[in-house]
C-alpha cells in the first residue's frame, strides 16, 4: 500500500524570467491612451449683441422653383404663331380663322394656360422657325393631365389639344393686345432690365418691317425685329458699306476692291456665295460660280 507523500516546494524553486536585450525593445510594443478629442466650445452670443434679421421672413419673397430641361422635354409646345391672324394654315396657323387674333404672344397664353390649371412653362426666348420676330412660347404637361385619376378629374374643361388651342383663342380674343397689355409691358427677362418705355403712358414702339413680311405691330422689347431697328430691305448694300469701312486707310483689308475681297475669307469664292445667298433671298437666282470660273470645256487644240 503506497503512501502518500508530501513535497515541500519553495518559491526559489521557479525558473526565472529570460533577461531581455536592451537594444530589442520596440516603443510601439507600449500601449498609449488616447484621450478623447476636446469638441470646441461655440459661445452664444447674447441678446443685445446679435445683429437683427435684414428680411423679415414674412415679407421674403417666395422662392421661384427652378425647372430643368429634362423636366419638360414631354411637354406640348404652344407658340403665338398658332393664333396669328395674318398667317394661313401653311404658315403655321392652328386655329379657324374666325379665332384667331391680331398680335397674339406668348405671355397672355401663358396667362390662360394658368386659368385652365395645367402647370405652364413660359420660356421668353424660344421662337417659332415661322415666326421668329415674336418670341415666347408656353409648354404644358398636356399628356401626363390627361391621365385617368384626380389631375384628370380636376380639369374636364380640356379635352385634347385641339381643344385647348380653341380655349386658348377665345381668351385671346376677350382679352386683345394693346400698347398697354401687361403681356407686352410687365414681361421681365433676366439680363434686359426693364423693356419698352419707361412712360407706360408713351406708346410702343413698331418694329421697322419689310415689305411683304408678316410681322406683329407690337412685339416684345426683347425681340429681334424690335432691337437695331430690325430687317432692312438693303442688307446687303449696308453689308457692302460695312466690308469697304472695314477695308479702308489702317483697316485689316487695305484700301480699294483688292483690300476688300483680301480681307473676307475665302477670297472671291466666299463673294460668290454670298452673292448666292442674297440673290436667292430676293427672289431671284444668284450669279453662277462656273461663270466666274471660265464656265464650260476648253476647246481641244489642233494637233501639230
């Protein structure tokens, strides 16, 4: 029978730990604290110091939504050209002629657009290709109103596009452009200031027209017909004027028909064309560059 037996077993008994070198001591092997970041402190400022509101919010101006281009790329597109009295079917009119007016634009449709509720979009710059001295025209979401639900139901008055164009003429025709139309004097267009007379009482001014050109008596301050005067009959003689101005004494061309043709690009070949294209303006065929350029073959010389 074996006996249990007890050891007494002291501390020194204990492998001590390894000496280290010195030189194998890495600083980063010591754990840091990191303190927290201090947040800053901002003082209120008090009471007496703070400077008073410049706007006083209830009287700020409300904020105009911005409108991005793909937001009305689905937009039915209304131009004054649709309601123009002087002008038939082929030159663009959309309407009877017992609805059409004289002088439409584009602001006092975009005016009945607004009354029939259907979200207009008044761009002053656009213009139709038929009708490019009276600019404006209004977009509406005519399509996406159409659509079954409450924005169908909240406009049965529209019924296609043909019927607004008809609406439309009516409110035209209940309320006709005048000298002192709202849609002619209080339209505002960034980067124009404030257009026409300054005298609301003073009349408008006319657009200088050609003869046999369609234009509106009155148009917008900002059209290009109503800016320098407008189109003249002798654009080119005035074209002329200005090529031998430029091609005077000190001018880049030097004096005379050689400085003239030297200082246009191209030389006589862009005369030509500009010949052309002035010639086919009034009406009437333009001079033919292969007669300037010696026109048809060369005879065949005899053999020696």
């Amino acid at each position: 029978m074996s006996h249990a037996r007890i050891e007494e077993v002291s501390d020194s008994d204990l492998s001590d730990p390894s000496e280290g070198d010195i030189d194998d001591f890495v600083e980063s092997d010591i754990m840091r604290k990191i303190e927290p970041k201090k947040q800053p402190t901002t003082t209120q400022p008090s009471t007496s110091s703070r400077a008073p509101p410049l706007v006083n919010p209830a009287h700020a101006p409300p904020q105009i939504p911005q409108v991005q281009a793909s937001d009305i790329k689905d937009y039915q597109c209304i131009y004054p050209v649709y309601f123009d009295a002087t002008r038939t079917r082929a030159e663009g009119r959309r309407v009877p002629a017992s609805l059409a007016v004289a002088n439409p634009l584009a602001r006092e449709i975009a005016t009945a657009c607004a009354q029939l509720r259907l979200q207009p979009v008044f761009e002053a710059h656009r213009a139709h290709p038929k009708d490019w001295a009276n600019p404006g025209r209004v977009k509406v979401p005519l399509k996406k109103l159409r659509l079954t639900g409450p924005a169908a139901a909240a406009r049965p008055q529209v019924k296609n596009k043909h019927h607004l164009y008809v609406l439309i003429a009516r409110h035209l025709r209940a309320n006709p452009t005048t000298e002192h139309s709202d849609a002619l004097r209080r339209v505002r267009v960034p980067g124009l200031g404030i257009p026409g007379p300054d005298d609301e009482s003073a009349p408008w001014p006319r657009p200088a027209v050609p003869r046999g050109w369609k234009i509106g008596e009155l148009l917008p301050a900002y059209s290009a017909a109503m800016t320098g005067g407008g189109v003249t009959e002798n654009a080119f003689t005035e074209m002329m004027k200005e090529m031998q101005q430029q091609g005077g004494p000190g001018g880049a061309g030097g004096g005379g028909p050689g400085g003239m043709m030297g200082g246009m690009p191209g030389g006589m070949g862009s005369m030509a064309d500009m010949m052309n294209m002035f010639g086919g303006m009034g009406g009437g065929a333009g001079p033919s560059t292969a007669a300037e350029g010696g026109g048809g073959k060369k005879g065949k010389k005899g053999k020696k």
